[in-house]
C-alpha cells in the first residue's frame, strides 16, 4: 500500500479511528479515575461521539473507497452513521440516572457501547464481506455483554446467553455463506458476489450461500424466521440498552442488506421475492403478538419486529426511492422509538419498574406533559398523521406503489392497522384509566434533554419532512 | 399573495389550543376557548361575505410549497361545496364549548383543547386543495377524537373509541393507498384541482372509486359499515356527538363530493345505482333500528344512518336537484342533529338517565325546552316550513327522476322517520309528568339559550327562504355535474 493510499484510507475510516480510540483511553481512564464522579464518563463518551460526528460531517464531501476496496466512506454511509451517533449519544443521556439507579455505572458500560458503535459504523462503510464480518461482530460482541450487565438479576443472564448462542450460530452461518461466496466465486466483495448471484443460469451453491448471507443479516434485524430471540433479550437487558438495540444495530443491519440487496445488479433479480415473503410474515408476526403483551419492553420488542418488517418493505420496492424509503424511515424510528423507550427508562425509579402496561394506568392524570408526549410517540409508532411515523410510512408506500406492488401495500397498511390497536391502548391505559399509584419518574435534565430531541424530531419531521426528505435521497448510493 | 384568510380560519383554533396549555384556571379555559371559536365564526362570517357565488373555481386560494420532492404543496382554498361546511364546522364549534360548560368537570383544559384541534382539522380538510394535505388532516383527527370519546365519554366508552378508531383507521388506510395510486396514475402530482382534470381509464377508476368507497361509507356511514356509530354517539361527551353528527359524518359526503365524482366520473356513473341502493337501504334500515330504540340518545344516533343515507341518496342521483338537496340536506343535518344531540346532552345533565321509560310530561316542567324540541324534531321529520323539507325534497324529486324504486324506498324511510320522531316526543314531552316530579328538572337557562337560538333561526331560515344557501352551492354543483357527465355538454 503507497503513502497516498494508506494516507487516503486513514482519511476515510478517521471516524471509526475516533471512536475506537477515545473507547481504549476511557477504558484506561475508567479504571484509574475513582468511583464517584461518575458523570465525567458520560460526557467523555458523549463527546467522543461528537468528534466521531464532526470528522464524518467535514469528510462527507467526496466517495472516498479505502483499505483496498473493502471500506467505503460515501454519503449513504455518513446517512447510517448520524442515526448511529443520534441513538448512541441519546443512549448515553437515558443511561446517566438509570444505570445509577441499576448500579451498572461502570466505565465498561459505556466503553462497550462506543465499541458498539464502531462495529456499525465498519458495517455501515463495508463494501467486502468480510469488513462486514468484522464490523458485525465488533456490534455483537459488545451488545451481547451489555445485555448481561444486569448481573444480579436472572432475566438479564439468561437473554445475554440466549443471545450469545442464538447470536453466534447466526453469524456462524453468515460466514459459511461468505465462505462459499469465495469458494465458487474467488471473490468477498459485494460488487462481485452481486454479480455472481446474478449469473445466468444461478448456481444452486451460490443461491445456499445467498440464502445463508440473508439468515445472517436478517438474523440482526430481528426479522422472521430469525427473531425469536427478540421479546426475551429485549425483556432481559437494561432498559437502556433494549432501547439502543431496538434502533441501531436494526440500522446498521439494514444498511447491509441495502448494500447487498439493492446493487443495481441483484435489485435486476428475483431476489426480491425473498425479502418481500420475510417483510409480510415479519410484519404479520409483530404486529399480531404485539396484541396480547403485557410487558412493556416485550411490547416494544414486538413492535420492533413488526416496524422492521415495515421498513424490509422498502427493500423490496429497491430503486432510489425504497433505498431512500428504508433510511428515512429508519431516521425516524430511531427518535420515536428512542422518545417511548425515554419514557419507560424514566418511570424506572425507587421500587417502580415501569415496565408492565397496567402500572400506567392513570398516568395521564398527575403528569399531562408526559403523558402528552407519550401520547405523540405512541401515535407516531402506529403512524398517524402530523407525526414523522406517519411520513415513513407513507413514504415506504409511495415507493411500494410506485414499484407496482399494490397488494404489497395493501398487506402492510392493513397490518399497520392492526398494530395501531397496541399503540392506543397504552394510551387508553395512560388516559382513561384511573391512577392506582403515584409516579414519581426520574427526571433528570439529560432525561429532559433526551424527551425533548425526540418530541422535536417526532413532529418536527412530521410536519417539515421536506428537508429529511432531501438527505435520505441525496444519500442514496448510485443515485 | 392576498391575506391568508383561511390559514387564519384554520389554525386560530390550534393555536388557542397552544394558548390553552398555559392557563390554569378552569373559567379562563372555558372563556378563552369560547372567544376562539367566536372569533372564528366570525372570521368565517367575512369570509362568506367576500365569497363570490357566481363562480365554481376556487376561491381565497393559498399556495406554498411543502415536500416539493414528492409534489406535495400547502395548498387551501373553497368552491360553493366546501364554504358551507366550513361555516357549518365554525357555526357548531362554540355551541360545542357552550354545551360543555358544565357538562365537562373534570380535565377541562384538556377537553377544549382537544376540542379545538379537532375543530383546525376539520376546517382544514374542508379548506385542503392537496390530496396528501387532506389526508393529513382527515387522518390527525383521529387522535383528539378517540382522546374526546374515550375520556369523557359514557361507561362503554373505552370500547366505543376503539371501535370508532379502528374502523375509520381501517377504512382510511385503504383510501391512503387509493390517494398513492392515484398520485402516480394522475401524473405524480397532490394538487386536488390537476387531479380532478385528469383522464384515467375506467379500470384505475373503478378500482380507486372502491377503494375511497369503504374510506367514504364508513365515515358517513353507510350500511353495512355503520356499526360504530351508535357506541360512539352514544357513548361520547354531548359535544363529541355534535361535533360526530355535525361534521364528522359530513366528512364521507364530502369526500364522495371533492374526489369520487369528479376525479372518478364514469366510475361513479356507472356504480351510481349500486350507491342509490345502498343509500335506500341505509334510509330504511336507519329508519327501522331507530324505531326499536328505547334509548333518546341512540334514537337520535339511528336516525343520522338514516338521515345520511338522504344525503348519499341526492349525491348519487347525478342530477342537479338531486345534488343540489344532497348538498343543502349536509347542511341541515349537521345543524338539526347537532341540536337534537344538543338537547340530548341537557335532559341528560339534568336526569342522568337517556332511557324513555323514565321521561314523560316535560312539558309542564320545561316548556321552553320541549318547544325547542318539538321545532328540531319537527325539522328532523322534514316538515314544511323547516330546513330539512327543502333538502328532502329536493333529494326526493331528483331519486324519482333517477330510479323510481330507490324514490320510493326513500319515501318509506320519510314516513319511518315521522313515525320514531314523533314517537319520541310523545314519550319524552307529553303524557304523564314523571320526571318533573322526581329529578326537578330546570329550564334552560341563558347560557343554554344562546347556544340553541342561532340553530334554531338556521332551520327556519333554510326553511322559509333557502335561496341564499342554494346560491352559495349553484355554481359548484352545476359545475360538478358537467365534470360527471362529461366535461362541457352539461347535466
């Protein structure tokens, strides 16, 4: 590798380069600074992002390819990479008070979600399966400690396992398939691979490898048939970190499918076939278990799968506008969820878990302000008009439609329908229920700041989607 | 560009909502939201005064760019359709904050801010001139809707704002795709006006006039999709039933108005009869159910299926009376049942009980109450001289001259309406005076009396001199029918 080359791919992976390296100093620093003074982690963290963010915003102006065609830094990765560094650092602010109040305060825990990061935003960048594998894994690991960390507590043990295993099959099979991808095509790259699965007439080795690559990645998005580790992780890790895990790594998943699935190349097959059976019974099974939830976080979990199969959708439309379908509304998932998920982690206070649907009842009556907002984020989940949940919907039809999938758009909007009932009955439980209990959430200024940002951004890009609008097609690759 | 008159009619109520999560005092709350919606009445007022009744083309027109990406503008405006309903919405909106003054107790701000946000939304999806605008505002009045039954509503009212939810939910998510499929058959474009002067093939049209259809029917409603009705009438706050019967209902109607007829025209000539039939079925069916009711509050619920399925019954006929009525008879309805509900809500207030076996000789203990009511059942039931016998038979001689059978199916379902309207003012006014004696009843007072009067002078004056209403809707109409019957050669 010349100077100029190695030079260049410095330039282009300095975000990742950033992250990785304020994580080892806070890992040190965490470990020499004593126990107390514990908000000075989260500042560092937070503002290791902020650098990450500012070397990605200033190197956005050109494509930048790097390490030998195995990274990437263009605009649709710098897209996925806001929405990391929005989730990471709201996660960041969510956790100051809950992880006190759980005891898991310890500089590990947010040293693990900057590895966290990192892995994504490798995966974001990936353009060779193999850098993929890497930054998959970096993300796995990390999430499958972080959703252990609760280490007195049963549930959190058991989802970490369960995750660990199920979690490491997955990728297992994810690499098998990569090694079969270069046993028939001598090749790991995802232009090359492309072309190969196109190849006339398709070899059935390679289809298994495709088939085997898919489980992988849809294995991280939490879409049928690999979701069943879902509810149980999600129910079992710290509230914090379900949160995280409900929005980014479905990012980062999904920015790989996007990249495997929507090469100009593939998107000419009938693989879409596939991706379309995955999104309908993804969004079926989501949105119909959602139903009988009584748990809170198990709730938001079915709502994730269900979600997930909603934005799969706009993989299946493909061309410029799914792609851009897939991102906005991944944008705008990140700050609903993340605002409903702020006000399940807030309720976490004193002997109050805040996480079964009944407790809620009534909350309306001596908090109106957040009941308000819960009330805007739940509306936006079930994608009602002025909110932003509304606007991604809409515009995943639009490129459904457009594409000529009717039927395609009539399964999801009817399947929406479905999912809007466990939406508004939290809200009947929050409004129109009697309180039973006083609710004394914990809310603190960063819990503040975190609600505030989300609620902004719900409506926000409800109302003005134009400029959102913008970014996500401007931020399509090829387009 | 002229003053925005309609964004200013469209959202003061939303931002006396915003002002409303300020105040603290339930008084302040309550006199705040009356001043809103006043001013907006008013304001509604000097827009029909400068509206000119001689044209069809849209007027007050506004235009700014929104998601310019996708062909979406901000884009208001009204035509002889819509002004009238956009009046009717303003005219209802503080009789609605007037019959809640005492009825609603609890959670009084959040009420009336629900309330006005329901009002900004209804007025501008009267006022939308972009499809997805529309769809916008259709949709988000879901929210404060299901907030207005469910809180304050009756003891059935979780289930009733469910069902009220999801139905409409359903219905719209349909029409949601029909409004996308559209965009892309009618050249990428929201604007309703460039729409409407598309040419699409009878195929998309048909397919997409069904897909409105169950957006439409369940709205306004049409049997067999009416079942929400009743459980949220009944169930809901008197203001939420007025607000339901006055303007929610009319939305459907509009809709088959602003999109079915003249975006979808040889469609809706050619399903016309399927929707006459429906509309006969609906008149007669309405007309039976409410008969059977032993409940006021239902009766009056019933007897909007019924009531609706004249209105649907005019806009089908595809002729000039026909529509003409149909039109006039929204107008009427909103006004008549938004009174009836009205006075629903005050026995209520007063005896806690809806049930006809415990009312009887009202008219002893409230004299001015049960002449009021005698005035709107009587214009309910069509009566000569109210506003309801103009509409009714204006619909009336326009389904004769379209299919002789549904005229008379409509007839049949007239003489029901008699038949349970008089019914219930036998069981509520006259006979032996039980309720006086045992709940003590009051008459109404000023602040009740204010709300009723100016309901009352509509109906008579509808009824007594209607020219100035038909004025208003002439144009549009008569242009709407050349859109139908194809463009120039007139009805």
């Amino acid at each position: 590798m010349t100077d100029a080359a190695l030079y260049q791919s410095i330039l282009a992976s300095l975000p990742e380069i950033v992250v990785v390296t304020g994580a080892c100093i806070l890992l040190v620093l965490g470990q020499i600074v004593p126990k107390g003074p514990g908000h000075f982690l989260v500042w560092a963290s937070a503002a290791t992002v902020l650098v990450a963010a500012l070397a990605t915003l200033l190197l956005a102006g050109e494509v930048r390819p790097a390490h030998s065609g195995m990274f990437i830094a263009d605009r649709f990765a710098v897209f996925f990479k806001m929405v990391f560094y929005l989730s990471t650092i709201l996660t960041f602010l969510l956790s100051r008070k809950y992880a006190e109040i759980e005891g898991i305060a310890l500089s590990e825990y947010y040293v693990l979600l900057l590895f966290a990061l990192c892995g994504m935003m490798i995966m974001a960048s990936a353009t060779d399966l193999l850098s993929v594998y890497v930054g998959l894994e970096l993300m796995s690991l990390s999430t499958y400690v972080l959703t252990g960390f609760l280490r007195q507590q049963r549930r959190s043990n058991e989802a970490s396992l369960k995750y660990v295993i199920l979690g490491g099959v997955s990728t297992g099979i994810f690499l098998y398939g990569v090694s079969l991808v270069y046993g028939l095509t001598g090749t790991t790259q995802l232009d090359g691979m492309a072309a190969a699965v196109t190849g006339d007439p398709l070899d059935p080795g390679l289809l298994l490898a495709v088939v085997f690559i898919v489980a992988g990645l849809v294995f991280k998005v939490g879409a049928v048939p690999f979701h069943m580790w879902v509810p149980d992780v999600y129910e079992g890790a710290p509230t914090t970190i379900t949160a995280f895990m409900s929005v980014a790594p479905k990012a980062a998943g999904f920015a790989v499918i996007l990249r495997v699935f929507l090469n100009p190349l593939v998107a000419a097959s009938d693989a879409w076939i596939i991706v379309a059976v995955i999104a309908v019974v993804t969004m079926a099974l989501g949105s119909f278990v959602a139903l009988v939830q009584d748990n809170f976080k198990r709730l938001l979990a079915y709502s994730s799968i269900a979600h997930a199969g909603f934005a799969m959708f706009g993989v299946v439309a493909g061309g410029a506008d799914g792609i851009a379908s897939v991102m906005l509304y991944l944008l705008i998932y990140t700050f609903m969820n993340l605002g409903i998920f702020g006000t399940v982690i807030m309720m976490r206070n004193g002997d109050f878990s805040g996480e079964v649907i009944e407790e809620y009842a009534g909350f309306a009556k001596s908090h109106p302000g957040l009941a308000l907002l819960m009330l805007l984020y739940l509306f936006s989940l079930a994608g009602i008009p002025p909110t932003a949940g509304f606007f991604a919907k809409f515009y995943v039809l639009v490129a459904l439609i457009e594409r000529g999938f009717v039927v395609l758009a009539v399964i999801a909007v009817l399947l929406s329908a479905v999912a809007a009932y466990f939406y508004i009955r939290i809200v009947m439980v929050i409004y129109m229920r009697e309180p039973e209990r006083a609710f004394e959430p914990a809310l603190t200024p960063s819990v503040r700041a975190t609600l505030a940002l989300t609620a902004a951004g719900t409506i926000g890009i409800g109302l003005f989607p134009a400029w959102f609008l913008r970014l996500a097609q401007s931020s399509v690759f090829g387009g | 560009m002229a003053f925005p008159l309609l964004s200013l009619i469209v959202f003061m109520p939303a931002a006396g909502a915003a002002v409303l999560m300020f105040l603290r005092s339930d008084d302040a709350v309550r006199w705040t939201a009356l001043g809103v919606t006043v001013l907006d009445l008013a304001l509604c007022i000097a827009m029909l005064a400068g509206f000119d009744t001689t044209t069809h083309e849209m007027q007050f027109t506004e235009t700014r760019p929104w998601v310019p990406a996708l062909g979406i503008t901000y884009a208001l405006g009204i035509d002889g359709i819509s002004a009238l309903f956009v009046f009717l919405t303003a005219l209802l909106g503080w009789i609605c904050v007037l019959a809640s003054w005492v009825a609603i107790d609890r959670k009084v701000k959040e009420f009336m801010v629900s309330l006005l946000a329901m009002q900004a939304l209804m007025l501008g999806m009267f006022c939308a001139l972009d499809l997805f605008l529309f769809y916008v505002f259709w949709e988000a009045m879901l929210i404060p809707m299901y907030v207005i039954i469910g809180v304050w509503g009756g003891d059935g009212r979780v289930y009733a704002a469910f069902k009220f939810f999801l139905y409409t939910l359903a219905g719209s998510l349909l029409f949601l795709i029909g409004v996308i499929a559209l965009y892309f058959h009618g050249g990428e474009t929201f604007d309703i006006l460039a729409l409407t002067a598309q040419d699409l093939p009878f195929r998309v049209q048909s397919w997409l006039f069904f897909a409105f259809l169950i957006a439409f029917a369940v709205k306004v409603p049409m049997v067999p999709v009416h079942t929400w009705l009743p459980d949220a009438h009944v169930q809901a706050p008197t203001a939420g039933s007025i607000i339901l019967a006055g303007v929610l209902l009319k939305m459907g109607a509009y809709g088959f108005l602003r999109f079915s007829l003249p975006m979808l025209p040889e469609a809706s000539v050619h399903y016309s009869t399927l929707m006459l039939a429906l509309s006969a079925l609906a008149i007669v069916y309405g007309g039976l159910l409410a008969l059977a009711q032993d409940d006021l509050k239902k009766l009056v619920a019933y007897s909007s299926i019924s009531h609706m399925g004249f209105v649907t019954l005019g806009i089908f006929t595809l002729n000039l009376r026909g529509l003409e009525g149909g039109i006039l008879q929204m107008f009427n309805h909103g006004v008549t049942t938004g009174a009836l509900f009205l006075f629903v809500g005050l026995i209520y207030e007063r005896t806690h009980t809806r049930s006809f076996a415990d009312y009887g000789g009202l008219m002893k203990a409230a004299p001015v109450y049960t002449a009021f009511l005698a005035l709107f059942t009587l214009s309910s039931m069509a009566l000569p001289g109210t506003n309801s016998f103009v509409g009714e038979l204006l619909v009336l001689s326009g389904a004769f001259a379209a299919n002789l059978a549904v005229g008379a199916a409509a007839v049949l379902g007239a003489l029901l309406g008699a038949a349970y309207l008089l019914g219930m003012y036998r069981k509520v006014a006259l006979g032996p005076a039980s309720v006086g004696a045992r709940f003590k009843i009051r008459d109404v007072n000023a602040r009740e009396m204010v709300a009723i009067l100016p309901l009352a002078a509509f109906v008579l004056w509808v009824g007594l001199y209607p020219k100035p209403f038909l004025d208003i809707i002439d144009a549009s109409a008569k242009h709407l029918l050349a859109q139908v019957h194809g463009r120039g050669d007139g009805p």
